[in-house]
C-alpha cells in the first residue's frame, strides 16, 4: 500500500538531481533522430520557434539534438521537458505554451489526429529487424499460402516491413503491408486507403480488414514470455481485430514468434469483466486525458450525455497522468473512463490497491458498451480503440436510444454481485449540464442545496475532518507551532 500511494520517507530528501547523460555519440546523432529530414522539415515551413518532444528515456539526447538543430536551421529550439499527459501524444498545450510554430515528436507516437493546424513531423526510429528469421517465423505459423495476412509492426520497426513483404510474397499471394498513419504519407495515395489503429491499410477492391490474419513484429527480448505483459500498441491490435482471424507476433532480433489467440481471449474477459463494473456503478469520473486531439471535446460531451441517459452520475476530471494518488482522493467515483488515445487507455493497471488503481479504470468504448443498449453486447461487434469511433459520421456510431425506448426497460442481472438491476432510468439527452439538470435537497430551513454524489459519501462517513465548531470552543492566544519537515521537525528526538 504504501509503495502504491506514496514514496518512501526519506526519498524526496535523498534523491540527488542531475542532468541525464548522452545516449548516442555525437557522430551518430543525425543518422539515429534522422536530423536531415527534421531539418528539410523545419525550413520547409520557415519555423522560427520549434518545440522538440522527447520520451523519458531519450532525454539524455535532447541538448545535443536542440543544439545541432539550431546550428543547422537557425530556429530556436525549445525542448518540452514534460509533457502534460502522455510521450506517445503530441503535446499541442506545452507547443502552445511555448509559442512554437511546429513540433518535432521523437520516439514511439500513437499518431492520433489532432484538433490544431500545428505542423508536426514524427521521428519513430528504426529499430533492427532480423529479416530472414522473422520470414521464417511467418511461413511456420502461416503455412497456406493462399492464406490472407497482414503485415503489422511496432512503430519503430515499420520501416522493415515492405522488405519483409518482398521476402513473403514469391510464396504467398495476398500480403498487405500496414504503414503508420503520418499525415504527410496520407498525401501519397492515389485511392485514400483504409485508416485504423493508427495505420494506413492499402486493401484491393472489395476487401475489408475483417478478411485478413496478422503477424506483428514489434516486443521485448525481456517481456515475459507467459504472456501477462503486452505493449498498448499489440492490445489494441489484439482487442479490435476479427476474433476469428488468425494473429500472430513476432520479435524483431531474435524472430522468436507465437500466436496470440490466448492472450486476445484474455484480454477480450478482462475487457467484459470492466464492462460489468461500469453496469453496476453508479458514479462515474471521466478523465479528460487529450484535449488536444481531434474530437476530443465532442467524445466527453457525448459520454456525459451516455452516462446521464443510463440514470447514472459523472465527475469530469483533468488531473494530467492519473495516477493511483491522485485518484484516491475521489474516493466516492465507483469506476473512472480515461478519455485518451489508445495507448494511454489500454496501458492500465489491474485494479485493486495492491496492484495499482483502486477503482478501475475503463475505455470510452467500455463505458458505451455498459450504458449504450443499443450497442448490443460486448463481443459481437468491433472493439472500438479511439473514441472517435463513437460519435456522429463515424461509420460504428450507435445513436443512444430515447427514453421511452423498451431496450431501457430489458431485464439485467450482474454477473458480478448476481442481483437484479433495476430498470436504467434514462434522462433526456438534452438536459442542461446546470442547476436545471442536478438532483436538489431541502434543507430545514427550506433552503435548496445541490444533492452530489460527493456529498451523499461524506454525509454516510464516520470521519468527516476537522470540523470548525464555532461557537462552541474557547478563544485562546495564538503559539509558535512546530518547525522542520514531517519526517524530522525539530522537537522531536534525534532530528
């Protein structure tokens, strides 16, 4: 519990602050964070003010490349020293702030469209891939040659694919290469291909994703090979490919590989088990986790109109990176919906104090699938990755139904606790977020206060903290309190 909630003591007093050291010499730089083609790019939009965004783990790097970078185009250079929410999602708030004319995202991307014109160029890497031993690994799980697959890789690993393919396809007839969704590559396309899970899919006429296997070449020589870890990026492959496709993964160095049915089938429970927490909640906290992504506003609005129709109360909380300690202090919140990218909602903790989120903590595609009837059940339609799937013009939108609809009425029974569910009690959509719309109490004196559910948990509390009393104590004189810090304040023996 305590490492959960809280650092050690003495931590903060024993941790010594320093500048990270270089990770590529500097003979190396320009070849490893491609700084030519970020060059080209910089002047190409005649950017005098360019924000660089790095992972934690490439900051080392990042005075080294700032600086060759202003030498080489004569901008100023700022570095975001942290983003707001995630490494994966372009920081549009910190660019903002920082007045930059475009951006340059080091390191994996999630390449999530976004809401602003902001000019962004992406430098994924190119990590090595053994590609005989990965062309061997694909002909033993794929032994049909006239079998359907597509080509699938981590984002670091996508430049080895089409020479993959061109190993594969003396052999096989129909291999379909992805390529990550940059917004500049959407430009190249004679015919607008096919765009999911943040990659362009270039199908033929005629065919649909739903027809195709997948081998995935991307993971760590150090994940455990038993399956319980996964990296964001595979599980939403996992969740929102056709179940009765083949899926198979691949490491790049080694060209260790194996099918992934079981882990998908486990994460597909997993995802029901959430499904029926979000059912039996009453109170929901939305998490405002992008708001520089495109639709982000209309995705939160649409899921507080959701919860409101399915008779249940919502929070809509901006707390940056949830964390465990963060989210402790709404402790009356029964399950939070992290409104985010892909990577960042599926890359979660197991619930349960020990083990991280005391609350769980679900995807906007989840909470329709829980409070949306007319979504039908879980598993028999395409698990939606990116809320932007789940609004009006998107070809999966599910309209709420209204509320003298019978699917509001249809009997329900918890999985979980095994009781009855009383009838959703839905509530017009377009109910005003103000006064108008919330729950009111009278009060003795006939005084009108707003009913939260905030207020209800306090109200059946024992503790209630420090309460006021006034009117009931003895003034006094006020006194010198205690001095130092909570771990050693000087009254105490031995500080």
């Amino acid at each position: 519990m305590e490492d959960t909630f809280s650092s050690p003591a003495g931590a903060a007093l024993q941790r010594e602050a320093g500048v990270p050291e270089p990770l590529t010499p500097l003979t190396e730089l320009g070849s490893t964070y491609e700084l030519g083609r970020v060059q080209a790019f910089i002047l190409e939009h005649e950017a005098k003010r360019v924000a660089l965004q790095f992972p934690d783990e490439l900051l080392g790097d990042s005075v080294a490349v700032a600086r060759t970078l202003e030498e080489m185009t004569g901008a100023k250079i700022f570095v975001l020293g942290d983003t707001a929410y995630g490494s994966c999602c372009v920081d549009v708030l910190g660019a903002e702030q920082a007045e930059a004319d475009a951006l340059v995202h080091f390191g994996p991307a999630c390449l999530s469209p976004l809401s602003g014109p902001l000019p962004v160029i992406h430098v994924l890497g190119q990590r090595p891939v053994a590609l005989e031993r990965c062309a061997e690994a694909f002909r033993a799980l794929h032994p049909d040659p006239a079998e359907p697959v597509v080509l699938l890789s981590e984002p670091s690993c996508a430049h080895a694919l089409e020479a993959l393919a061109v190993l594969l396809r003396a052999q096989y007839e129909d291999i379909v290469v992805s390529y990550p969704a940059l917004p500049a590559a959407a430009l190249g396309w004679e015919h607008p291909p096919l765009e999911r899970f943040g990659r362009f899919f270039p199908l033929g006429p005629g065919r649909q994703l739903e027809d195709y296997g997948a081998f995935y070449v991307g993971g760590s020589e150090n994940a455990d090979s038993g399956g319980s870890e996964v990296t964001p990026d595979l599980l939403q492959l996992l969740l929102g490919w056709a179940p009765s496709r083949p899926f198979s993964s691949c490491l790049p160095d080694s060209g260790r590989a194996q099918a992934e049915g079981p882990r998908a089938v486990r994460a597909r429970a997993r995802s029901h088990y959430l499904v029926e927490r979000a059912r039996d909640a009453q109170v929901v906290g939305l998490l405002a986790g992008a708001p520089g992504g495109a639709g982000h506003r209309e995705a939160l609005a649409h899921l507080r109109k959701l919860v409101q129709a399915a008779g249940k109360r919502a929070y809509v909380l901006s707390l940056g990176r949830p964390s465990p300690a963060k989210l402790a202090n709404f402790p009356e919140v029964d399950v939070f919906v992290l409104l985010a990218c892909p990577w960042r909602t599926l890359d979660r903790p197991q619930s349960g104090a020990s083990r991280g989120l005391f609350r769980p903590m679900l995807t906007p595609y989840e909470l329709e699938a829980a409070c949306n009837p007319a979504r039908g059940l879980l598993g028999l339609g395409s698990y939606l990755t990116h809320y932007s799937d789940l609004l009006p013009g998107s070809p999966f939108h599910v309209p709420v139904p209204p509320p003298e609809s019978e699917l509001w009425d249809a009997p329900d029974v918890s999985l979980i606790t095994g009781e009855l569910r009383p009838p959703q009690a839905s509530a017009p959509a377009h109910a005003p977020d103000g006064l108008e719309a919330s729950a009111l109490s009278q009060r003795p004196r006939f005084e009108l206060a707003e009913s939260s559910p905030a207020a209800s948990f306090l109200a059946s509390r024992t503790w209630r903290g420090l309460e006021p009393q006034l009117g009931q104590t003895a003034p006094m004189q006020a006194v010198a309190g205690r001095r130092g810090v909570p771990i050693a304040y000087e009254d105490e023996p031995g500080s």
